[in-house]
C-alpha cells in the first residue's frame, strides 16, 4: 500500500468546507475498489464494508473540508474582498499565496494583500489585523478586468497553497490540510486493509463534509447510517513547540491521541477504556488528551437515542495555518489501531461497552 501517496494525493486537493468535490472524487475511486459507496444529500461519502456480521455496525468519520475563503466582492480596480469559511488567525494571513476555484475550474493564482507595516501607525502594529482590511491580488492592474479575463465571482472557493514534502527528518511530512485530510488517508487505508480480512461486524468509513463549518456532514450521514458506535479521526493539538511547556505528552512521535474531552462531547468511557486496553495489549503508544475545539463526533453521538462515540487522532503541528506537520510513524501507529479495533468489537464486546 502507498500511504504516502493517498497523504500527498489528499493533502494537496482543493476542497474548503461547501466545496469539498475533489476530495470526494478522489476517496470515491479508492472506496469503490472495496467496498459499496454511499452518499449523503449534503455531499458526505460513506463506504460500507460488510463483514462477518451486521452488528455492530461502526462509524469512523474523518472530515473532507479544509478551513479557506470564499470571494466577497471584486474591487473597481481588481481586487479581491473575501470571507474566511472556518477559524482562521488573522495574523497569519498577510503573504498568505492562495488559489481561486472559478466557475470553469481553473485554479487563479493570487496573495492575500494589507497595508505595509512600513505605512502602519503605532497604534496599528499593536493591533491584530482584521480580515476586512485585507484583499487578494490576482494581478490586478489599471484596464485588467479581473471579472472577465479570469471569470472570478462572488462566492468563488479559495484555498491556500500548501505543497506535500517530507522534511528534512524524514518522518515529518509537511503539507496543508493535514485537519483533516490525515484523517481521510487513513479511512482510505483501513478500507484496503479491511478488504484482506475477515471482521465481526459492518464498517463505515465515511468522509464528511462541513465539519469546520459545523459538524454539518457528520449530523447527516449519521442519521444515514444509524451507526451502534462511531469514532472521528482527526487531528490533535501538539504542545511540543516552543511557548507550550517542555513536559507536554501531545509531542510529534507521542503515539495516538486518545481524547478525554472536547468542547462538543464527554467521550463514552467504555468505549475509551476499550480502546486504552487494546493499545497497551499491543504495545501502541498512546496518550490521553483535550482539545477546545469539536470532532464529528459532536453530532454523530446524538444521533437517534445516543451513539457512543470517541476521537482518535495523532499530534499535529500548526493546525488551521497554510502549513501544517505530522509524524508519519504516529499515523502507522493510528492505522494499526483502528484495524485491531475492527478486529476486536463484535457483538458480545458492544454489549459489555453498553452495559
């Protein structure tokens, strides 16, 4: 299996929250080698894979979307106004390179422009920049008509530019999107994995859409798939840089995030007490942690009469930047749990989860 070229493949589509088409063109011609694919109304793909039984059935969501922008208006003079789509940091957007997604598909190249530090007032240099102030050039110049030389329109998607490589430390890939485009390697892994064994119940592997904008993608394939146990794949928080603590466990190389809360769901504990024992059994490092952001599994475990539900991830540096890092063993480690997971639930263990 090439699992770094479904990461490059992935990292590097273009797909913002609302507009997540090539991402899900990409997953869809993995799925459909292995297992039947389903679609939400909403744009979520599921792939199901049957095994030996039909309970329990199990859900693992990892979100398509990207957080980017959306064109706002065209400037008489050719510059671009725009909306962030997702939680963006203003200050990390100026030089910004981006890509705009016309109507005909074409990708226009362009830069996020504010005004010069160098004409800034004291009084403004103290201040975080404001998305409102800022723009995208495209090259716009005195009789360029941006509108109809490069069909850009409001409401046009636009990405930023994040090319995949491997570092210098080989087990560190650096690529945009890794929230969450890690996480829908990882469901394309695990299908072609699955594909060679047998397994005690019937999988989902679902990539939703509009998670950053709303755990939208994961409300409405839940309901689809009226799962008895779900996870989210996603990224984690890494504490390992500078300004975050030296004792921090979240580091690169730390093993699979095991996660004790987020701000949009208390995990089920005897789903995560399961999932701590098969990782120590075989030797997975692990560590438990929070986040004060939300994973699918926010609305995926109020589906119905309740799902009980967990997030999985791995450390990732610089999330909800143009460039983020992971470590490529920590994610090896992840797929090996999810499958020994697959492998261990049927349905007299769900029984005992539920009890």
């Amino acid at each position: 299996m090439n699992h770094l070229q479904n990461l490059k493949e992935l990292s590097e589509a273009f797909g913002i929250s609302g507009y997540e088409d090539d991402v899900v063109e990409i997953m869809k011609s993995k799925f459909e080698k292995h297992a039947t694919v389903l679609r939400d109304r909403i744009g979520s793909i599921i792939a199901e894979k049957k095994g030996i039984c039909d309970v329990p059935k199990i859900m693992f969501a990892a979100h398509m979307d990207e957080i980017g922008f959306i064109v706002k208006e065209i400037t008489k003079d050719g510059f671009i106004k725009f909306l962030p789509i997702g939680g963006w940091w203003s200050a990390g957007l100026p030089g910004m390179r981006v890509r705009i997604k016309n109507k005909k598909g074409e990708l226009i190249p362009g830069v996020i422009g504010l005004k010069p530090i160098h004409e800034l007032s004291p009084e403004e240099i103290k201040k975080l920049p404001e998305i409102e102030q800022m723009y995208i050039d495209v090259g716009a110049t005195k009789g360029f008509q941006v509108s109809e030389k490069l069909g850009i329109r409001p409401g046009d998607p636009i990405m930023p530019v994040g090319q995949f490589e491997a570092m210098a430390n080989t087990d560190l890939l650096l690529a945009k999107a890794w929230d969450d485009r890690m996480g829908c390697a990882l469901l394309v892994d695990v299908l072609e994995e699955l594909a060679a064994i047998d397994h005690p119940n019937t999988v989902y592997l679902v990539g939703t859409v509009q998670e950053e904008v709303g755990l939208r993608g994961a409300k409405t394939s839940a309901s689809l798939i009226q799962p008895d146990l779900a996870f989210a794949i996603d990224v984690s928080i890494c504490r390992d840089t500078p300004g975050n603590g030296a004792d921090a466990g979240e580091k690169l190389g730390a093993g699979v995030a095991i996660l004790i809360y987020d701000r949009t769901m208390i995990p089920h504990k005897n789903l995560r007490d399961f999932v701590i024992e098969i990782a120590e059994t075989n030797n997975i490092p692990y560590h438990l942690t929070s986040i004060k952001g939300g994973y699918d599994t926010g609305a995926i475990h109020l589906t119905n009469f309740g799902v009980p539900s967990l997030a999985l991830g791995i450390p990732t540096r610089y999330v909800h930047t143009a460039s983020s890092i992971i470590s490529y063993e920590d994610y090896e480690r992840l797929l090996r749990l999810i499958i020994l997971i697959v492998k261990n639930l049927n349905r007299e263990v769900m029984e005992q989860i539920l009890r």
